[in-house]
C-alpha cells in the first residue's frame, strides 16, 4: 500500500481548540481506518510543522479525499507527500537511464 507523509500545521482554529488535538487525532485515524487507510504514526512536533502523520492508504484518491475531509474541518492546514520505500526506489531506479 502507498505510504504519505503529511506535514500539518494549526490554524487559529485548531490553536483555540488544542485541547482537544489528542482527541481529533484519534477521530482521524478512525476516518482513516473506514476509509482503507491506516495511520502509522501521528506525531506532534516543534518547529516549522505542528504534526506529522504517516499514513498508508491504497491509492491517491482516497489519501486525497482523507486529507480534504481533514482540512475542512479548518484545525489545521498542511502538505502530504507521496513517500517510497528502499524496493519502490529501486523499481523507480531502473526506469532511469
């Protein structure tokens, strides 16, 4: 299954609700659960992202349908990039010429 790296920043919002980020990052993981995906690791984080999240989802269509459901909610804005691991960088490699 494809793995995404998801860099997350609060909002306003999400900063006058912080108690509650524990919380709404369990929400999300249930999301992501009936949706086919699975968080690996949620993680808060200091510097120039509050979050990062790794997430295993079958395709890009539902990562993205994750992700825009998430941001809407308006807790926080972020990035998500399509990660590979060693052996799908190693099929990528050999397309290289």
């Amino acid at each position: 299954m494809p793995t995404y790296v998801t860099l997350a920043s609060f909002t306003e919002k999400g900063l006058r609700d912080i108690k509650d980020t524990v919380k709404r990052a369990e929400t999300f993981k249930a999301t992501a659960a009936s949706q086919g995906a699975h968080v690996r690791e949620f993680l808060w984080t200091q510097g120039a992202h509050d979050m990062i999240c790794v997430i295993e989802a079958p395709d890009d269509t539902t990562m993205s349908a994750l992700m825009l459901n998430a941001l809407k909610n308006g807790n926080v804005s972020g990035q998500t990039l399509r990660a590979f691991t060693a052996a799908e960088m190693d099929k990528i490699l050999a397309k290289v010429e």
